[in-house]
C-alpha cells in the first residue's frame, strides 16, 4: 500500500459537496414546477386546437348547408324553366299574346323546280319550250299571290 498515495486534507474537501447547496441535480421541487408548467401549457395548446378544430368543423358544416340551399333552388328554378319552355305552356302564352296557327302555304307549280341550264329540249322532250311555258318567277310570283290572299282571309 505504499504505492498508494493519500490525498491531502485540502483536497478531500474540494471533491466533497456541501450540505445545502447542489450543483448538479435540481431539487425535487424544481422537477415539479417544471412538469406542471410543461403539463399547463400542453393543456392549454390542447385547449386552442380544440376550439380551432371546432370553428373550422362549423364553418364546413355552414357551408355544406349553403351548398344545398343553393343546389334546391337551382332545382327549382331549372323545374320552373322546364314548365315554362314545355309546349303546352308556350301555346298557351303565344295566345295569350294573339298568335294563332297559321295555315300550310304551298305554292303550286306548273312543272319541278330545278337549277337554270339543267333541262334542254333533247333532255326532256315531252316538255314545251321555255316560251310557251310560264317562268320560274311567273309561278313563284301567282304562289306568293295565293298565299297573300290567303293570310288575308280570316
């Protein structure tokens, strides 16, 4: 044991803690107020989503309530266009406006309408010559004539 040295009384007590004061270890106490103040403000950042979490939830349900209301009257209204557009609505207002049925207007011809220049006399021998028979215009002109008096005719 000579091999081993003593130490001295000076540094004995220099390694030794004193009673009353702790260096490195916080005291019972001070773990505690820290835990409930780390505990306080947990529950109050719980508390603060909470209520934000809410507002939000209500917000999306208002809106989802608009959203309907706007999807029944939008219903509503291409129902209300459906009826106003069907035929028998529109009938019903066009004599309440004074239109009547009008009568079919033919226009009688002497012989088919085609395109000048289509017909000779070596395409279409039974047909008369272009001077025996009335013009297109002649027939088109008697057609529009028949349907004047016509309209006129109550």
């Amino acid at each position: 044991m000579a091999g081993r040295s003593r130490k001295s009384p000076s540094e004995q007590t220099s390694n030794r803690v004193l009673p009353g004061s702790s260096r490195h270890t916080p005291s019972a106490w001070t773990v505690l107020a820290a835990f409930v103040i780390v505990f306080i403000l947990f529950l109050w950042l719980h508390f603060v989503l909470a209520l934000q979490i809410a507002s939000t939830g209500r917000q999306i349900q208002i809106g989802v309530e608009e959203l309907n209301k706007l999807n029944r009257d939008n219903a509503a209204i291409r129902r209300d266009i459906a009826e106003a557009e069907s035929p028998r609505a529109l009938a019903t207002r066009a004599t309440e406006l004074g239109y009547r049925l009008q009568v079919p207007v033919y226009l009688p011809l002497s012989r088919p309408i085609s395109q000048a220049g289509d017909e000779t006399e070596e395409d279409a021998p039974g047909m008369a010559s272009e001077a025996s028979e009335p013009s297109l215009w002649d027939a088109l002109a008697e057609g529009l004539d028949t349907w004047a008096q016509a309209k006129n005719t109550p």
